[in-house]
C-alpha cells in the first residue's frame, strides 16, 4: 500500500525540524475501551505531544454553534450547526478538537497517523463539502447521535489535504468512534479514500500502520495470557515460572505504535472483573498508565523545544458514556478532574467555554500527623 506523507512540501526553515519532532511525539498516543458487565462503556486516550507545549484547554461548545471548514482557497466553504453541545480538548489554543464527546454520547478519538493518511486532493467537484482534518471530530461530534450516524454523516463530507497552520502540516489522523452501545468505529484515510473498520472486538487503537495491520499483527502474540506460565518438565528438567507474569512473557515493551497496540489489547483484555462504568474508570486510567511516554522516547533531539514539560504525556482522558462524564488528568497533576456533560445546559449558553486544565503543580494532600 502506497504511504502518503502530507504536507512535506509545506516545510521550511525551523518548521521543517518542529513539525518533524511534533509528528514523532504525536505518533505515540494509546486509545482504549472498556466493557463493564452491565454494559456500560468507558472510553480512554493518552494524548502524547512531547515537541512542545501543547496548550490544551477544555472546550464546551453549545448545541446550536455555527461552524465553517477552515480549507482555503473555496469561495463558499461547506459549514453545519452543531445539533449537540460538546465538551472535549483542544489544541495550541485554537478552537478544534483532539478528542470529545457530545451530549447523546458519542466519543470521537483523533489519533497520529502519520505516513498512511492520505486524503482527497481539494477539486471543484468536492469543494463545496470540503472539510480539513482540523474541522472533522468538531463536524462528527457536533452532527452524530451515534458510531451509526457519525459513519453516515462522513459519507456527506470530502476530507481534503489542507495545511494546519499551527504545524504548517496537513495533519495525518485517523479516528477512533464509540458510543454507549458498544458500538465501535475506526475511520481510515488511505489513498484519497475513507475506510472503516470495526473494532468492537479489539476496542484499542494506536497510531501507524494501518488498522487492519495491527489485526493480523496480533498473531503473532497468540501465546499472551493472564494467568501464569504452567511448570513444564524436559527430561529430566523442570522449569517453572520465575515470579508472577510469566503468561505475558513476550509482550513488546517499547513505544512503538505495534508495541503499544499489543500491550493495550492484551492489558484491556485481561482487566479484573468490572460491574459498571464507574469501577471501569478505574480501570482505564490504571491501564492507560501503562502507557506514559517519557519527553526523550517522544522528542529525540527536540530537548530545546521541551523546557518546563514533565512528560510526552500531556493528559490522559476517559469517558463514562453512560453518565456522561468525562474524566482526566495532567502531566502536571494526577488528580483527576471531572467534567459532568449531564449537569450541563447545552442551550443555556451561546458562545464557547473555554476551561483551563487544571494547576501546573501537583496537588497534595498532606497526611503527616500531628504528634
């Protein structure tokens, strides 16, 4: 299958080496879903950008907001209302979406991609329904009640090729769709077109190559498994497990995105047993720990783009779809945070909120006693 690096031509001077190091630590984000036993679903990330400071803020947008694609060069560019309010993060203080979830429970993930997006050429045929890769999980979340309809809704639309003017990039993504069914969605842009897959079976995502690769990929690990290891005997020699983990004995340890997508699958699917969304919480974000990345693995030789940064990991989010809340926390505080969509009026409001995410020092409570 043909690669298809975007934006390479839109490179120069200094952003050659900043867009290069933000792709690099981009391409290391982790996405998992979990299943309780009473159905509930919760929906997680890591959201790695080691090249700098991300700056991200927490958006909530009202039902009703009027949007319009951000590809230049179109006379009437395609635009949509917002049918559902939405709170989700955002990026270098713009107003697009990394990640969200909308008020009927949808959860739209955007992930790296990078070296496989490949999107349609902007022509006088798709102009007129011509939406960036900065405008799609804004044009998803805001029209889409459901995986169902988000997929539909795609089909109204044409991705094209359009340089972020941030990372002076068009950005490579690929899209992670879930909602309260269970229902689950990646959506793939390859060679110009738009392909899905379902995903309720694996419920993790990554980054490159393509979806379908990391599936045949996981063969490879067939012999991953929670419990551990049997002692076996060869001749006159027995061998036995040393310590506890010896079922998962194999599993890649680094930070690649195959590496990842396997560890991910493997930990979700050996989680204790989980009787609803709220324990699920908990054990998203313990599996989602998993996959901190520390600023060096990220960023290489960026080291003068990181100052102040405590990891390539700037937050970590998840998503209670049946209560409608969404969960974080920082590099910078492991608290977590809580928005709850539920308590919020989506019609009561009508410009965007823009929340900060939360202190730049860790929170401590101080348990020492007084003797």
């Amino acid at each position: 299958m043909n690669k298809c690096f975007l934006g390479r031509s839109a490179f120069a001077g200094a952003c050659v080496f900043a867009a290069c190091a933000a792709v690099q630590s981009a391409s290391a984000c982790t996405g998992v879903t979990l299943k309780a036993e009473n159905g509930d679903i919760v929906s997680g990330r890591t959201m790695e950008w080691g090249a700098s400071n991300i700056d991200s803020k927490v958006l909530v947008i009202p039902r009703g907001t009027d949007f319009k694609s951000s590809v230049e060069g179109v006379k009437d560019p395609f635009s949509w209302k917002t049918s559902y309010g939405i709170v989700g993060f955002s990026a270098f203080g713009t107003g697009y979406l990394t990640d969200g979830m909308n008020e009927a429970g949808l959860v739209v993930g955007g992930f790296y991609h990078s070296g496989y997006a490949c999107y349609a050429d902007l022509t006088s045929a798709n102009a007129s329904r011509a939406i960036s890769p900065d405008d799609v999980i804004l044009y998803v979340l805001g029209t889409s009640k459901n995986v169902s309809e988000a997929r539909a809704n795609l089909e109204k639309i044409a991705l094209v090729k359009s340089i972020d003017k941030n990372l002076k990039i068009v950005i490579p993504l690929h899209l992670m769709l879930s909602d309260g069914t269970g229902k689950q969605t990646v959506v793939e842009w390859t060679d110009g077109k738009m392909k899905f897959f379902d995903a309720e079976g694996t419920r993790v995502i990554t980054n490159d190559p393509n979806y379908d690769w990391h599936l045949t990929n996981l063969d490879n690990f067939v012999n991953l498994r929670a419990v551990p290891a049997d002692s076996r005997t060869f001749a006159n020699v027995t061998v036995a497990p040393l310590g506890v983990g010896s079922g998962m004995l194999g599993i890649p340890g680094d930070f690649t995105p195959p590496s990842r997508f396997v560890r991910a699958f493997a930990f979700s699917k050996t989680a204790r047993p989980l009787p609803d969304g709220n324990e699920a919480i908990y054990e998203l974000f313990r599996i989602l720990d998993n996959f901190n990345v520390p600023l060096p693995a990220a960023t290489g030789k960026a080291a003068e783009l990181i100052k102040g940064l405590r990891s390539s990991t700037a937050w970590t989010s998840a998503y209670d779809i049946a209560r409608k809340r969404l969960y974080y926390h920082t590099q910078n505080d492991r608290q977590v945070q809580l928005v709850d969509l539920s308590r919020i009026d989506f019609g009561k409001f009508d410009k965007t909120l823009t929340l900060p995410l939360g202190p730049v020092e860790q929170c401590v409570k101080d348990r020492t006693p007084s003797l």
